[in-house]
C-alpha cells in the first residue's frame, strides 16, 4: 500500500555527502520524514525520500551540512509533468 501512494504522491532518488549524514537522518526521523532504501557505497549515502519530505528537510540539510544531489525522479506526479510536455509539443509540431 506504501509503494502505491509513493508512486502517485512523487519520490526522489538522492546522493548524499557532507560532514554528519548521520545527523541529517536522526533529525529526519526525530520529525517523522520518511526515507528508505538506503545504500551506503563509495563513501556516500544514496537513498529515496517522498517529495514533500525532500522540501520539508531544507532546515536539517544545514544542520547537518550536508549537500543532497538529486539522481532520479519517481512517480505519476513527474511522469504525467513529462508527458504533458511531450503532448504539447507534438500538438504544436502537428
């Protein structure tokens, strides 16, 4: 039930580095963020988290002093975003 309303909701795919990434995760999960998958590997943290949780974190990445970077985007919210771009495009060149 969780994967279904993290599909129409919108998630990320995230790269972490920085100083205290253990920091970023305690106060993530002190204010209740959600965040999964995570994989430690070449001394980064990579990990996914609900777009509302990513815009919600701003404070603890600079706490923290962290940099978080972006890998993926997930979901119907930018499926359907990429899409209608696409559509208007062909609507346009038609």
């Amino acid at each position: 039930m969780k994967s279904i309303r993290r599909f129409c909701s919108g998630s990320v795919r995230i790269q972490m580095t920085g100083e205290s990434p253990e920091r970023f995760f305690n106060l993530c999960a002190a204010s209740g963020l959600d965040i999964w998958d995570v994989i430690f590997s070449k001394g980064n943290y990579i990990f996914s988290m609900g777009i509302h949780d990513f815009f919600s974190s701003k404070p603890f990445i600079k706490k923290a002093k962290i940099r978080l970077r972006i890998q993926q985007n997930l979901g119907l919210l930018f499926f359907s975003h990429k899409t209608e771009k696409e559509l208007w495009a062909a609507g346009f060149l038609s």
